[in-house]
C-alpha cells in the first residue's frame, strides 16, 4: 500500500493493519518451513508494509507531541 493512502487512514486502522502484516509474516514463516510457499515476495511486502505504517504514526506521534510543546 502506498504511504500517501495510508496517511488518510485513521490511526485505528493503520494499527489493525500493522497486525494484519504481522500475522502475514508468521503465517508467511510457517508456509516456508513446510514448502507450501505461494508468493516468494509477499514477505518482502509486508515488511516494508510494517515499516510504512510504523512510520506514519511515529510522524502523527511527533507532530502531536511539537504541537503540545508549543502551546
């Protein structure tokens, strides 16, 4: 998912998807120990999935904690 359609979501939902990619990857772990891999490159995804998300709230975290700051 593209970052810029991540922003819009709500931080309710980009935490529901954050451990959405995270079961994938477990799930992903266990399809590669047995040999019953679909998508090779459905682990990639979703790490970088996990990293997109978690750097958006991390940019909402900061950009709320600059705002209590300031005022």
């Amino acid at each position: 998912m593209k970052a810029k359609e991540l922003r819009e979501k709500t931080n309710e939902a980009l935490e529901q998807m954050l451990k959405e990619c995270r079961d994938n990857i477990v799930n992903f772990r266990f399809q590669l120990a047995t040999g019953v891999v679909e998508n090779v490159r459905r682990a990639r995804e979703a790490r970088k999935d996990i990293a997109r998300i978690k750097t958006i709230i991390k940019e909402r975290e900061m950009a709320e904690a600059k705002r209590t700051t300031e005022s």
